[in-house]
C-alpha cells in the first residue's frame, strides 16, 4: 500500500468515526433502551405521544425542562430527563 492509499484510507476513517460528545439521538435511544424502559420501541414514538417536534438534539434541549420531565416520568421507569439521558448515555458507552 503506497503512502498516498493509506493516508486516502485513514482520512476516511476519520470522517466516519462519530463524535462521541455528540451520539445522534436514534443511536442513543435505541430500540433496546426505549423497549426497556418504556411501552415504546423508538425515540420518535415517544415524541410524538407527547406531541413534541424533534429533528435534532438541539430542539429535545429546548423543550421546557418542567413538560419534558413530566412527560419523561409519566411515560418511562425514569423520574426525569437528566436522569434518562444519563443512563441513555451509560447503557451506550458500555457498547
């Protein structure tokens, strides 16, 4: 392998590794998380039975902190938001 093809590779690599300060949402609340620990099997599904509009991590961050723990807490095992994000974010990094 020249030089040139392994540094066109590693760049690559580079470009597809995620960041791990930022775990899209899906990933993080997936499937398995959400089976769980709630009565829904995604993250959108449990959105939209709050009636929340969500594409990305910022708009979940601008959600009143008051609707979302009570929404959190009425329809997971988690008391509210901080503490389901953090185990979101535990069961992922044991991956």
């Amino acid at each position: 392998m020249s030089f040139d093809d392994l540094l066109s590779e590693l760049q690559g690599q580079k470009t597809i590794q995620e960041d791990p300060n930022n775990v899209p949402l899906d990933k993080l609340f997936n499937e398995s998380f959400m089976s769980k620990h709630s009565a829904f099997s995604s993250f959108d599904e449990f959105l939209k039975k709050g009636n929340f509009q969500v594409d990305t991590q910022e708009d979940v961050n601008n959600i009143p902190d008051e609707l979302f723990d009570r929404h959190v807490s009425r329809e997971t095992d988690f008391s509210d938001w901080e503490s389901m994000l953090a185990q979101a974010n535990k069961d992922y990094s044991a991956e």
